[in-house]
C-alpha cells in the first residue's frame, strides 16, 4: 500500500477540492517556516508526530526536510526517543482508568 508514488494522486484532491486544497497547502507552508521555532526543530517535531502516528509518507517526507535544515543522526534518534516515551508515557497514564473506585 505504501509507495510514495502514491504522492502524485495528491493533484486529484487539488482538481477535486482546489480551494480547500489551497488553503490546505498554504497552511502547511506556513506551518513549517522559521518562526519562534526555526525549521530544523518544527522538522524534529514533525518526525516525532510522523512516528507516533506512524504515516510512512510523513516519516519520509520530514526526516527527508529535517536532514535539509542541518539534523543528524543524533537529532533524528532523540526525536524518535522522545516519540516512544510519548506513547509509552501515555500507556502508563492510562493505565490510572484501570482502577476505577
């Protein structure tokens, strides 16, 4: 099912739905420019997110921008550390429904 190929149908939703699409595109443009955060982070973050959601477009993609805006190896295995302590960490909280009074 996974094949980034798969990335061209995105003009379908465009020919489908061009405004929608546009104010899509515009939004994630936006979203990924230097700002209080700069890019290399807003990348980190998106690759944790991307993890933790488990989109193979999105890993792809945005390990591939955030290796753009100057991460490495070191940065990029944080992030995925940072992502599995998320999902665990909200396993464990969770967990508190268990025991109901």
């Amino acid at each position: 099912m996974f094949d980034m190929k798969n990335l061209t149908r995105l003009k379908k939703l465009d020919e489908n739905a061009p405004e929608t699409m546009k104010a899509f595109w515009a939004f994630d443009k936006e979203a990924f420019k230097d700002g209080a955060i700069d890019v290399l982070h807003k990348q980190l973050m998106a690759v944790a997110v991307a993890l933790t959601t488990q989109c193979p477009y999105c890993i792809e993609l945005h390990v591939r921008a955030a290796r753009q805006a100057g991460a490495n190896d070191a940065m990029l295995t944080e992030a995925a550390i940072v992502a599995a302590a998320m999902r665990a960490g909200a396993s464990i909280t969770h967990a508190t429904h268990l025991f109901k009074e």
